[in-house]
C-alpha cells in the first residue's frame, strides 16, 4: 500500500466536526437525519458545496457514495450526482463543472480521456503522468489508493498449486516447459489491446500459442477457469467479486507488465484549491484503506451477498474509523 501520514492524523487529531449525515439519494443534498455520526479526520467542510458523480458500475457506485458519506460527515452539503453511465458522460459532467469530483482510474485516463495509446508501466509513475496531464484541464488528482482495478492473469487454485504458479514470471516460465498446461480464458479484446497479452508477452519473454488462448463471453471465463474447462488460467478484472465467488489466485504481476488502473481522486481545480489540506486529509485517509483486497470485498459485498452500495459505503467508514458510528 501506498504510504500515508494520514493513519497519525487519525490518532493524534482533538476536534471532531459534530455535524452528522444522511443517507443518500439521487441527486439528493445535505441534510439532518443520518445514521452516521461526525468526521473523525478532523476536517471541517461547514458551509462547503460540492457536487460528487461517478459511474454507473458497482465499484464506482460504492466509491462515488463513500465520498458523499465522508464529505456530508465533515459538515459540507453534498449533492449526490451518482450513477453517471460511462466515462465520458461523468468526465464531462467533470470538465462543465456539473460535478466537481469523482473517482477515476489512471489508466482509464490516460488511455481514454487524456488521448495516449500505450501505458506508463508502475502505478506511482503512472499517476504521475496522469495528475501532470491533466493540469492543463484545470483537474487535480490526489489521494492515490493501492486498489487497483487492472487487467490481471488468475489461476484456478488447483492449478496453481499443481504448476507452482504465483507470479506472471511463473506463468512465463510454465508456457516455455509445458505450454499444453498454460491455457488461458479470456474475453474479447485483451489478446490484442497494446496493455493486454501483448505487453505481457513482451515484458516476460514468452510466446503463447494461440491454440492456448479460449475468447469467451465475459460472464463465462470465471467459472470455466473455476472448473478448469477449457483452461487452467484466465484474465480477470483486479477488483472483481467473481474472483471471490470463484476462490481465484491472482498472479502477481511481478514485472509490471499489465497497465495500471489505480483509483484516485480526480477534482475541478477551483474546488480543491479552496479547501486542499481538507480534502487530502479526508480522502487521503480513505485511500490509505482501499486495497486491492478491500476494494474486491466491498464489490462483492454487493455483487455476491445482494447488499446496497450505500450501506457497503457506510460499513467502510466506520470500520475505517473515518466517521463515527
């Protein structure tokens, strides 16, 4: 995980904003009401306004409705513009000034919005190239987390007992002495795309034959590889539930060959330069708690066990010790 001074903040902070929040809605501002208790950052957004959006997917439901929790917890009224489908719709909801935040992955930007083609190899550097790009569209990035929601290459646990697969260098390494084990499933796309197989196959010197390489329907590539029929390997998304529901081994991507989709923060300019050291407390302490790990419990919290993202979102802050029960 990233370092973080926040976790000292955390302990050492006096005053609690005592303000409490809401449970949101659609499109919904602050009010009184709520089932959380005050921020315990100690940041005080009384009198802000800030629109939060995000995309319509479960991952960036549960974040968008983290960040409208967290905010509200911290005295600031909030309008929930939630749900937005697709990054373009919520990027330009962005850019107009109609939300002034969301969570966005870096490598979505990189490769979508900012206009590159080829990925920046390791998630520190590829922040990096984000953050400084996108300046010039008067958007901040800030409160980088370690969840990383990335192409990435899973077992079958059977499988990678059997093989002594742990890291993509493994895989390599099986695919060279015995490629009739080192079947992969996958869906359309990632066999060609210039941050997919390719890249993998460059990075860790192999080449996997394409008698080796099962195209299927996306919902199918977890439970073929779950029962291993037809491969012992498939490519997943890094925070996925299904890799939970599926009990997958996700190789270590040892080399950094795959692009990096880490979440963080992507803020109008205007807003975070009126409330900086606030909105990095705040937000650097929830990124310091989003994991890879964690970030794929809480999907699955709502894409296995039927729970409401708003719930998951309230589960975390407090857990977190980011707001009071």
């Amino acid at each position: 995980m990233i370092a973080n001074p926040i976790r000292g903040l955390l302990a050492a902070v006096a005053g609690l904003v005592m303000l409490g929040v809401t449970a949101c809605g659609g499109g919904g501002g602050g009010g009184g009401g709520g089932g959380l208790g005050p921020a315990v950052t100690g940041v005080d957004l009384s009198g802000t306004q800030i629109a939060v959006g995000s995309k319509e997917f479960t991952e960036q439901l549960i974040l968008g409705k983290i960040a409208v929790l967290a905010l509200r917890a911290a005295g600031a009224e909030v309008e929930d513009r939630t749900g937005l489908v697709g990054t373009p719709v919520v990027r330009g909801a962005l850019l107009s000034g109609e939300i002034d935040m969301y969570w966005e992955y870096t490598g979505t930007a990189w490769l979508g919005p900012l206009g590159n083609t080829d990925p920046i190899s390791g998630q520190q550097a590829q922040f990096d190239a984000v953050k400084q790009a996108d300046v010039a569209n008067g958007v901040v990035w800030f409160a980088l987390a370690d969840a990383n929601n990335a192409y990435a290459l899973a077992a079958n646990p059977q499988a990678a007992q059997e093989f002594g697969v742990r890291t993509i260098s493994d895989f390599a390494r099986l695919a060279q002495q015995n490629p009739q084990a080192a079947t992969l499933c996958t869906a359309a796309e990632f066999p060609t795309r210039n941050d997919g197989l390719p890249a993998v196959e460059r990075t860790y010197g192999f080449d996997l034959p394409d008698a080796n390489v099962a195209v299927l329907d996306f919902g199918l590539v977890y439970t073929s590889v779950a029962a291993r029929q037809p491969c012992n390997f498939a490519v997943v998304f890094g925070t996925d539930a299904q890799v939970l529901a599926n009990d997958l081994v996700v190789l270590e991507d040892d080399k950094q060959g795959l692009a990096t989709y880490n979440v963080a923060v992507s803020m109008r300019e205007e807003t975070f330069r009126a409330n900086p050291q606030a909105y990095e407390t705040l937000f650097g302490a929830i990124a310091a708690q989003l994991t890879t790990e964690r970030a794929t419990q809480l999907n699955s919290q709502v894409d296995i066990d039927g729970e409401q993202p708003e719930d998951v979102a309230e589960q975390f802050l407090t857990e977190s010790g980011i707001v009071a029960g």
